[in-house]
C-alpha cells in the first residue's frame, strides 16, 4: 500500500497514505487543535479501500482465493464499493448483500462497478434469513468457490488498520496525538488505529462514536447485550444490532451517542465551513466531538484527530438532499431550511 510517485500501475495503488488535514473553521470554538484523517482520498472515497484489498490480499496468500473466484460480502455500501474496485482488478466476480436504508446513490454506484446486489430489509434482527448476514451466508453456501469477506467477524479487518491508518496518524501528527475520534460500526476502524496508538503511548483517549438503536455503547460500558436499545436509525455504517468480534472494547475509552439529525446538519456545516464534502458517519463523528467539547472533554493542548470516513457523494439523494432531510422532519426551529441558492433563468 504505498503511494505513487508519478505513474501507478493500477487504482489499488493508490490506497492508503490519505492526508491529515487541519479543520479550524467548524472547530474555532472548541479548546484544543482538530485535525481529519481524510478517507475519501482514498481512489474508492472511503476508509473501506484498506480492508478489501487487505482481506483479499492475505486470502490469496493462503490459497483461499483463485481467478473466477466469487467475492461476498454485507455491506452498507462502503466496503462492497471497495470490494467491487479491488474486484475488478483482480478478476472476481462480486455480490453483496445490502440493507434497504443505503442510499440509492450507494446501490448504482455498486452495480456500475459490475457487482451483482441484493438489498435486504434493514429492520431485521441479525439472525432472520432476510437478513443481509444471513443473505450473504447463504449465498456463500451456495456458490462453490466463493469467499464469505465477514468484515463484522474478520480479524484482518482490524489488522489492517493497525498496520496502515494508526502508523499514517501517528506520524503524520509527529506522535502528538491525544485524542482519537472515528465512528464505530465493524469497529475494526476504531479497534486497529486505537491499538496501534496506545501501544505507542497509552495516555491517548480512543473515543467510539455510535448511534442512538445501536448496542455498542451499553455493551462496551456493562458487557451487556441488550435487545432494547435496538430501534431503527437513519445513519449508515454506524452503530449495530450485534456485537462485532472486530471491535475491540478494551481499546476504546469512551462512546459517545449521536442522533440522525444532528448528525445530517454537521455532515452540511463541515462542507460549508471548511470545503470537505463528507459523509453521512464524518457528520456523526464531528457531532461526536461537538458534544464532547460542550461536556469539558477536551482542553487547549488536546491533539484530536477525527476519522472522516467517506465522501459526500454517496448521500446525494440523503442528507444533500433538501427533500429527503424536510421528509425525516430534520428542518425545524433548531435547523432551519437552507436559504434557497438556485435560481432558473427562464
């Protein structure tokens, strides 16, 4: 995974070594010094590109995977974008499984890239044969030469971030780091950047950000799963409805909740303030961090680092969308409707 100097030989070449990048307009009032960790550099826009390519690098060198082969995988459209990309490379077939809340922008640009998708219904439990897990479980069952990507259950999905995205933010922040913010999901992001780090010094505080219907909050504070947090939510590829063996609770210190809304309108102000066009998590995370400066978290010498993990693009028709945010009700007396900026000349 190294960077090009001046021609690649392919688009897999090109992953890995995204830039740090300073965000002082959204962050002005808040104590400390804030930096993103800007995934959407990477040439399939998400932090996804690492771990399939990574995954399917290390099944390949245990004989696992051949030409013609089937990649499979559940997806909320981030890494099947990624798994579709390293695909085509590589010469395999891919199929994924998706829940019925990825966006439509997220669904067309999988098909684009000749991946075969199923959309499964995404208010399910984990063990109904809707389901996407059980979708994709099944499929692999049924396709003779065929690699099930597990990324919830992959112990190279957390390897890889360990092994890339935590050397790239220590270096990049020269070891100065102090707090480490990036949403939660697989939580292999999280897990393998904050393992890395704290071996490198253990004072740095590894902050998980979930969402509201998600378990990963309670679990990690009680080691308790408990059925009754789980209600639908908006947000994709954060929080869950299981407990992901690729998260490592005993690296995370701390995970704070955040709600749809809130959510969609940081995603906005990140790209109007200071010009990055990022996801629907990025929003979460920054209304992670928003929440936390308010609650005293930070102070004038933190270093914090915030993952944001995609690109805007994928949520064109969702949160850039002024007719699907009035829909979700999240245009009210707290966010107001955007002052209309088109005009048609007739």
């Amino acid at each position: 995974m190294k960077h090009h100097n001046q021609v690649s030989g392919n688009v897999l070449e090109l992953i890995g070594n995204t830039p740090l990048i300073s965000v002082p307009s959204i962050t002005e009032q808040f104590l400390g010094s804030y930096y993103t960790k800007f995934e959407a550099f990477n040439p399939g826009h998400s932090t996804k590109d690492r771990i399939a390519l990574y995954i399917i690098e290390k099944a390949e060198e245990a004989g696992i995977l051949k030409p013609g082969d089937t990649i499979i995988e559940t997806t909320s459209g981030n890494t099947g974008f990624s798994l579709a990309m390293v695909s085509v490379i590589k010469g395999y077939e891919c199929i994924l499984a998706l829940t019925s809340k990825s966006s439509p922008d997220k669904i067309d640009m999988l098909r684009a890239m000749g991946a075969k998708v199923y959309v499964c219904p995404a208010h399910v439990t984990a063990d109904d044969p809707r389901s996407y897990y059980q979708v994709a479980k099944r499929l692999h069952e049924q396709i003779k030469g065929s690699l099930y990507i597990n990324q919830y259950f992959n112990e190279f999905n957390t390897e890889a971030h360990y092994k890339t995205t935590g050397p790239e933010i220590w270096e990049q922040t020269q070891g100065k780091i102090t707090h480490l913010v990036a949403s939660s999901g697989t939580g292999g992001t999280l897990s393998g950047v904050g393992r890395y780090l704290k071996e490198q010094n253990p004072a740095i505080k590894i902050i998980g950000v979930d969402a509201y219907g998600s378990v990963l909050k309670k679990f990690h504070e009680t080691q308790e799963f408990d059925e009754s947090e789980i209600y639908p939510y908006r947000i994709e590829g954060l929080g869950k409805n299981l407990i992901p063996t690729t998260t490592d609770f005993e690296v995370i210190d701390h995970f704070e909740k955040v709600t749809d809304e809130a959510s969609a309108h940081s995603a906005r102000e990140i790209a109007k303030k200071d010009g990055l066009f990022v996801g629907y998590t990025s929003g979460a995370t920054f209304q992670a961090v928003k929440q936390l400066s308010r609650k005293q978290f930070f102070d004038k010498n933190s270093q914090v680092v915030m993952i944001f993990c995609d690109h805007g693009s994928r949520y064109m028709s969702k949160i850039y969308s002024d007719t699907w945010m009035r829909k979700q009700g999240f245009f009210d007396s707290t966010n107001l409707e955007e002052e209309k900026t088109i005009e048609y000349i007739k």
